[in-house]
C-alpha cells in the first residue's frame, strides 16, 4: 500500500507538560540517591509513563502517601501540572515529605482567580460554576481551592440538569471558570445557556491558549487529510476533546495508544495520513506510531 503520512507540528507536550517532565528528569539524574514520587500519573500517557518509570519515576495517589514505604527523607513528592488542592500539599507537610511542585503556572494563576472569585462573591450569596471533568486531578485542585463549593459541569446535559433542579442561582452573582484542556466551543455554549438564565453572568476566559489555539490547527490538519490517527493514552481528558474534533473534521479518524494498535483496514492505497494527539502525547510516540503506519504493505 502506498501511504503518505505526515505528523501534526503543533501535535506533542504543552509546556506544562514539558516543564514537569523535564523536572522530574533532572531531578533523577542530580539525586540518584532520592526516590522520586508523582502524586497522580505525571502525564495522562501510558507509553510515556512507562518510559519514566524505568527512569525511576514512581507514581503514588495522594490516598497512599502514608504506604510509601522505608524512610521519609530518601523521598521527594513531585506535584504534576495539573496542580492538587491544599489538602494535599497539608498532607505531604505533615507527612514530613519534601515536596517539588510541578504545578503548569497557567494552572496555578487559574487557582488564585478561583479563590479570589470566591472571596469576592462570599456574603453576598453569590455562586461559583466550573465547567470541566468531574473527578479530573486540575478540577479537583480548583475545586479544593474553595473547600468545594463549586459546581462543575462537564458538559450542556449536566448543565441544563442543574438548571432543572434550581441548582443554580438565576438572579444572584453568578461566575464561570473553565479547567484549562476543555473545548473552547463547547465553553462557549455553556456560557451562552448560563447567561440566558442569569444575565448577570461574568465568564473567565481560562482555556489555555496552547490549548484552544490547537483546536483551530488541529480542525484544519483533520480536513487536509484522507484519514487521521490519533494518538492518545485512554486516561486523557484532552485526548478524548481533540479526538472528537478530528472525528467531527474527517470521519476517518481512529485513535491509537501505541504504534501495536494501528490497524491495516483504517487505510486505503495512495491516503495521505495525518498523525497527531493531545497535549500529552510525547513526540517520539507520533514518530513511532507514523513509521509503524508506513511500514504497512
Ligand atoms: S494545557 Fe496549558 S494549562 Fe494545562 S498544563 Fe498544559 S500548558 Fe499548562
């Protein structure tokens, strides 16, 4: 089969993602002697992940910190870009661990607009909306800003069930935060649908601009090309936004994890290929998944 196949440019790491893995690295390689803990998967990848690991990097929950095993102070706890509640860092204090924080400064600067907000709107009955993945690590580190009063939707039905059950206040001060990966369209529409039922909505623009400029590059890279792969690790909330676009943009799109999953039927003689992937999808898997694709015969 002939296959012609090119890799998105703007596909790979954000720099969030690149910073806390390059720290992570350097920190191996200065402190051979240290053991070096991830609070959460470093990366939403398995490929990556494992790579890591056998770099040393290890990968606890914040459940389980008090399990970590041997003595305290050969371990450094590495906070991931997605950033974690207080609670977590009060944990790891308490705990006596020594603690690198990770967390994307993009990140960071939407926690300290959280609680701000929250200060802001407290006495005067107001509310607070996050528009993200329930249950995702950036959201549950938003929401532990404000000791979890907040409501998150992760989506117009949830929305709209909200809605239904008078969860929201339709007179009151009202604000809207996004997590930082989710579509910018479908942001769009929530606040559209919020602001219809309390006009006195104020909307924070908080998708990161890595992340909604890729929609655009990505919309346009999904129709110049006869069938898309995209590569992806399951557990990414951003892989699942942007594998939706690509689909939404060209049919053909299928998702893969590692270059083993790519299957001969989703191509046809003379395609051009396009390769591409979330925010944390590591370049060398794009390059490996597209020399497996053009080793097909
Ligand atoms: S997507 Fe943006 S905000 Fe989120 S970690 Fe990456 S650079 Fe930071």
């Amino acid at each position: 089969m002939r296959l012609q196949v090119e890799i998105d440019a703007h596909s790979g790491f954000c720099g969030g993602v690149i910073r806390a893995i390059t720290r992570a690295e350097d920190f191996l390689s200065a402190h051979p002697d240290r053991r070096l803990y991830s609070v959460g998967a470093i990366v939403h990848n398995e490929a990556e992940l494992e790579r890591l690991s056998s770099r040393g990097l290890r990968t606890v929950s914040c459940a389980d910190l008090s399990d970590i095993p041997g003595c305290r102070e050969d371990v450094t706890l590495l906070i991931r870009a997605h950033g974690e509640p207080p609670s977590t860092y009060r944990r790891a204090r308490e705990a006596g661990f020594e603690v690198v924080d990770c967390t994307c400064p993009v990140v960071l600067r939407l926690q300290e607009r959280i609680r701000q907000a929250y200060a802001r709107l407290q006495g005067s009955g107001g509310q607070i909306v996050l528009f993200g993945k329930v249950g995702h690590a950036e959201v549950l580190g938003l929401v532990g800003q404000v000791d979890g009063d907040v409501l998150v939707v992760e989506n117009v039905r949830m929305l709209e069930e909200a809605l239904g059950r008078g969860a929201v206040s339709a007179d009151g001060p009202l604000e809207i935060f996004s997590q930082t990966t989710k579509s910018p369209g479908e942001y769009e529409e929530i606040c559209r649908i919020l602001r219809a039922y309390n006009p006195s909505l104020t909307v924070h623009h908080t998708i990161c601009s890595q992340v909604a400029s890729r929609h655009a590059q990505l919309s346009d890279f999904a129709a110049s090309h006869d069938v898309v792969v995209f590569v992806s690790g399951q557990e990414s909330s951003n892989g699942k936004v942007l594998f939706d676009l690509c689909r939404a943009h060209n049919p053909r799109t299928s998702r893969c994890g590692s270059p083993d999953e790519i299957r001969p039927e989703w191509f046809r003689d003379g395609d051009r290929v396009g390769v591409c992937g979330a925010t944390s999808t590591p370049k060398w898997l794009l390059e490996a998944v597209a020399q497996k694709i053009l080793q097909i015969n």
